[in-house]
C-alpha cells in the first residue's frame, strides 16, 4: 500500500524530532539524572503525539502541515518549538497569500499565466523587504538630524547675548 505525500512527510517529521530528542537526551545526559531525563522525554513524547494531525484535519489547510513545519525549522533556533496554533495559523496565512497571488495573476485577459504574471502577483511581497530597507535607510537619517539639531541646540546654547553684538 502506498503512503501519500502527507503521510510520508509526517512520519519523516517525527523521525527527525525523534532524532534532535536522542541528541538532546546524549547532550544533557552528562548533566541531569536518568529519571529526569526520562520522565521529559515522556512528557514531550506525549505531547508530540497529541500534535499529531489527523488526515481529515489536514486536509482543511492548503499545504501539509510538515512541510511549513520543516521550512519554519529550517529558520528557526534548534530549541525552538513551534505550538500547533502557530501551525496552522502559518498555513491559513500561506493559503490567503497564495489566493491574492492567483487573484493579482488572474486580472490578466490571456488564457495562459506566465512567469511574468506570477512575478507581478508576488511583487507586493517581494516588495516588502526593499520598503523595510528603505524605512531603515530612513530612520537612520532621521537620527542623523536629530543629533545635527542636538549639535546646533549645543552650540547655540553657548552663544551669549552682548548689546554690542553677538558673542
């Protein structure tokens, strides 16, 4: 019987925390009691399979679930854990990003949808890391004049007021 893609992608998932688990079991072995050690292996076992989604329950979100989830592992910190919620809010908001895309693409009059459509439909995104850089470039010349004003307030502050002139 064949796996799907879901399935194969889950299994992989717990496969590779099962692997961080041993690893992090090794590392503080040195450290911590066996019991103790157990014990939060058990506890994060229980949790991890109380994670676990159901097919019916992912079929509702847009992309499989271990897919975001290894791409968000791929950015995150090694300790990091990712709450269910934050899972499925990523894929809702996957889904609503793709929709636009296809809404922005879908406004051309061809049949068929290039490249070119789809690089127009992601430009607002894509746009986003330039328009936070510029806002950088911004706020770092806006300090700039602060401190020039600062300066001036400085030195102006030491002029004092002569009748015969300013001094």
């Amino acid at each position: 019987m064949a796996m799907g893609h879901s399935q194969e992608d889950e299994i992989e998932s717990m496969e590779e925390r099962m692997e961080e688990k041993e690893e992090e079991l090794a590392e503080s072995s040195e450290d911590a009691p066996a019991e103790e050690i157990a014990e939060e292996a058990a506890e994060e076992e229980a949790a991890e399979t109380e994670e676990a989604s159901s097919p019916e329950e992912e079929s509702k979100y847009a992309f499989p679930e271990a897919a975001v989830v290894r791409v968000m592992k791929k950015h995150l910190d090694r300790e990091k854990m990712i709450k269910k919620e934050v899972k499925i809010a990523m894929n809702q908001w996957l889904e609503k990003a793709c929709a636009n895309i296809a809404k922005e693409m879908n406004k051309v009059p061809y049949v068929m949808v290039t490249l070119n459509e789809f690089k127009q439909g992601i430009k607002v995104y894509e746009s986003l890391e330039e328009f936070d850089m510029e806002k950088q470039r911004i706020l770092a010349h806006l300090e700039a004049i602060k401190k020039d004003i600062e300066r001036l307030e400085r030195d102006l502050g030491k002029l004092t007021f002569n009748p015969d002139g300013v001094r």
